[in-house]
C-alpha cells in the first residue's frame, strides 16, 4: 500500500462517520421553519418586556430575546448604522493562510492550495460579514452546504436566524430546535461563533442586552414627540352651531368639523359656521436632546465613542479624532482576535482533515493583516541612518516594515543607479589642468597650481577657523581653550577636504608628467 493509500485510509477512517452527517441540511427548507417575526412587538417594547425576554433567555430560552434584537437592529438605523461601521472594519481587511511553523515545502504548496479552495467559495466575503452578527447579538450560527466529489469543500454558508436555537440548561450547548424540538448540532456541519462583548453566559454576552435598554428608553421619547406633534401641529376646527337646534343637527356639525381635516371641503348651514383657530406653536427641541442623548449612549456602547458619528463641530477636534480612531482599532482587533479562532477550528479545520491535506497538529493559519499603513518615506530615512550606524537589519523585516513584498525568483526587480566611477573625476581634473595651463601661459605654473588649490580649500578653511574661534569663545581659561583645540585637530578631516587635496595631488602629479 503506497503512503498516498494509507492516507486516505487514515482520513476515511478519523472521519468516515462524521462524513455521512454532512450529506443533508440539518435546518432544511425555510418552509419547514416556523417562528416568523412579530413587526408589531418591538413598538410597544418597554423595561418589562425587555426583562421578561432576559429572564427567559437567561432560562436557555432565546427566542424572545433573539427576536428582539433582530427587530431593533431593524427598526433602528441608528444602531444599525453604529453596527455596519464595526462589523465591516474588520470585513474591510484582507486575510492570508499562512503554513504552520517550519513549514516544508510541501505544507506551503497545500497551504496555498487551500486559500485558493477557500477564495472560489461562492460567498466566502459574506459569510465573514455573517459571522460579525455575533457582535451585536452574542453568536451567529451558519450552517455548511457541502459539496462532495474529490474534495470536500463548503459550497456555501446558510445563515440562520438566533431565534432558531435554545441553550441547554445542563449542558449549556447551543441546540438546533426543529418545530419545537431540540436537536445536537452535528459535528463539522455548523460554524457557530460567540462573540463576547460583554462576559458571562452565551445568552447574556450579547452587546445588545446593552442597547436594547438605550432602545427602550429612546423609544419613550420618539413617540412622546409623534403625540405632542399631533396635538400642537395641527390647528384647532371649533364648530359654531345657534342655539335651540336639534341633536341630530349638532351630530352633522360634528361630522363636518372632523371630515374637513381630511377632504379639505365641507357643507354646512348658513346659520352655523367652523371656525380654525392657529395652532400654539409646538417645541421638539427637548424630545430631540433626548434621542440624541441615548443614541450618543449606543455609539458609545458599539464604537467607545460618538465624534465618528456625531461631531458637532464644537467639541470635535482633530487630535480627539484621532484618539476615538484609536479606540476604534482597539475594538477592531478584539473583534479580529475573536473570529479568527472560529474560523481555525470550524472551517479551516474540518476541510484540511476531511481532504487529508494535513495532520491535526500541522494545521495552517487564517489570520487578517491588521499592520496600519506606514510612512514609507520616514521608514526609508530611520533604515539608512540605523544602516549607517552600523545596525545589522534583517532584510526580510525591512521588507515588512516598509509594506513592499520581496521580490520572487526571476521577477525583475529595481536597482541601485551605477556609482560614478574614478575615470570621471580624473576628466574633471584634466580639464581644470587644462585652464591653468592656459592661464599660466608663460608664467609660474606651479603658483596658478597653488592658487587654485588655495581657492579649493578656502571654504573648508574658512569653516575650521570659525570652529577653532567658536571654541576660544566657549573655553573658560586658555588651557581649556587649548583643550578644545587639540580636540578639534584630533578630529577627522572632512569629505571635501580630502576630495580638494586629492584633486590637487592629482592635478600636480599629472602636471609634473607633461613637464617632463
């Protein structure tokens, strides 16, 4: 039998039994379903209803308290907007797959083999944003439609609704209920993420036992300000009617004052009339303070702050932006440090055992890249001086920091510009041994050498007298004046000093040859 054989007789034999669980849905046809919303619960919720829904939940009965926070992430766009914001921070970044540790080659090519088998998954984008409703709501559970064949790969991602499930009170697992009945989620068949945004139970880790409070209270106002819109935003129709008439009379005049709000239009007798008197002017202004109060406690309570959401252009200052941005990648990366487990252990996992790709302790990595965008060109600056010192940088890290991928074998890749070579400098210098030449004529060569020498070195001069005379200055007594000197000629000439005598060496040498 060769190694390939017993592979796949290892891998028939660890999951043979879990396969044929794999092979139908669980949940099944939305038709088999029950358990519609109620559009209508959510209008009238107030604290005791939210306490009731809690204390049930808190019983492993969820569906109250499942159906609630669908419904208020529906009803309010402030909460929902808050939500979208974190939840696509993090399924805005782009992940990798990366080979265990020391991985051979083998490994790295069956790592790569598995991202490109997790990339075709139709979905696989909106199956990350899925997974995120965890957030708001404690867990998110999705089951996996298989597709059999040569490989075993998830041919999509159902999402299913939290108010399908029931926390076991003994057990305290998640369980499928069907029409009542629980049922055990099957092994490999579900991707179940919990997401703890606030500790205790699965049913009381939900961000949204925190929002549905500010909700509740919210709503109080919201509709406080419909009923004093109504009453103060409409004017007043008092119909006038002489007296001695009949009820049945006063019953038309009635009817006529109610209808003409509607159809604008209206008759009555000559001897009665409908008089409109102008509304008192209604002020929302307080009601509105109120709503905007509670919705800076949601954005709060999601993003650790509201200047992303509600700057107002008095309070808002850049560097405050700046630190809210902050907090908000702070949560980003608990929201990353989260998920990415799950995705490990519920996806990665069953497919790499089920096709034989790798060993239970060789497993790859799925991990996001959450690196914030680098200043290249101050890195750049901070790499050459720490080469110049002498800092042994590994180039591989350098790569890293500057965010620019090593190049591949083979690519075509950017090159230092060629270094002046010597055959330049030794041109400028017979050219400057040309015009001295010329200069001299019949004269002192060797003194128009000198002079032009004297005037190369000039400036360098110039700029050690105006050290040696700034260290006198400094020096207390002449021995410390001394001192500083010696120190300054103990010092290394610079660059363009040695450039100037050597151009003048150069020069004289090349002179003394033609003379001769």
């Amino acid at each position: 039998m060769t190694i390939k054989q017993r592979m796949a007789a290892l891998v028939e034999r660890v999951t043979g039994g879990v396969k044929r669980g794999l092979q139908e849905m669980q949940a099944g046809p939305r038709s088999m379903q029950g358990g519609s919303l109620n559009y209508m619960s959510v209008t009238t919720v107030d604290p005791t209803t939210l306490a009731q829904a809690f204390s049930q939940a808190d019983m492993g009965y969820i569906t109250d308290q499942a159906t609630l926070f669908e419904l208020i992430e529906e009803q309010d766009t402030h909460v929902y907007s808050e939500l979208a914001k974190r939840r696509r921070a993090v399924t805005g970044l782009q992940w990798q797959l990366k080979p265990p540790k020391d991985a051979t080659e083998a490994e790295i090519q069956r790592a790569a083999q598995l991202a490109d088998m997790l990339r075709g998954i139709e979905g696989f984008n909106d199956f990350q944003y899925d997974l995120t409703d965890a957030i708001g709501k404690g867990f998110s559970a999705q089951e996996i439609d298989w597709r059999l064949g040569a490989e075993w790969v998830p041919k999509a991602f159902v999402f299913e609704p939290q108010r399908h499930f029931r926390v076991g009170q003994d057990s305290r697992e998640l369980m499928y209920v069907r029409t009542g009945i629980e049922e055990p989620l099957r092994q490999w068949k579900w991707v179940i993420h919990q997401h703890t945004s606030k500790s205790g139970y699965l049913e009381g880790q939900a961000l949204f036992r925190v929002l549905a409070w500010a909700y509740a209270y919210k709503a109080y106002n919201t509709r406080d300000m419909q009923r004093f819109l109504e009453v103060y935003g409409l004017p007043l129709r008092l119909g006038q009617y002489p007296a001695g008439i009949n009820k049945a009379q006063r019953n038309e005049l009635l009817k006529a004052v109610r209808n003409i709000g509607n159809d604008g239009a209206g008759v009555v007798p000559s001897n009665m009339k409908i008089e409109f008197i102008e509304a008192q002017i209604g002020k929302v202004g307080d009601f509105l303070d109120a709503v905007r109060y509670w919705e800076a406690k949601q954005s709060m309570a999601i993003l650790g702050g509201t200047l992303t959401s509600q700057a107002d252009g008095k309070t808002s200052t850049n560097a405050l932006g700046n630190v809210h941005n902050e907090v908000r990648r702070e949560i980003m990366l608990h929201d990353v440090e989260q998920i990415q487990p799950t995705v490990n252990a519920q996806v990665i996992r069953p497919i790499a055992l089920l096709n034989g790709m790798f060993p239970e302790d060789r497993m790859p990595c799925f991990e996001y890249d959450t690196t914030e965008a680098v200043d290249q060109k101050a890195m750049v600056e901070v790499l050459e001086k720490a080469a110049g010192l002498g800092m042994q940088i590994d180039v591989d890290w350098a790569h890293g920091a500057l965010q620019i991928p090593k190049a591949e074998d083979g690519a075509k890749v950017l090159g230092r510009p060629a270094a002046p070579t010597g055959k330049g400098n030794a041109d400028a210098a017979l050219v400057r041994l040309a015009a001295l030449a010329r200069a001299a004529k019949e004269g002192d060569t060797t003194g128009a050498y000198a002079a032009q020498l004297a005037a190369l070195c000039a400036p360098i001069e110039q700029a050690r007298i105006q050290q040696i005379s700034a260290a006198v200055a400094e020096a207390g007594d002449f021995a410390e004046a001394l001192e500083k000197i010696e120190a300054l000629a103990a010092q290394q000439p610079g660059k363009d000093w040695a450039e100037a005598l050597a151009l003048g060496l150069a020069a004289a040498n090349l002179a003394g040859r033609s003379e001769a």
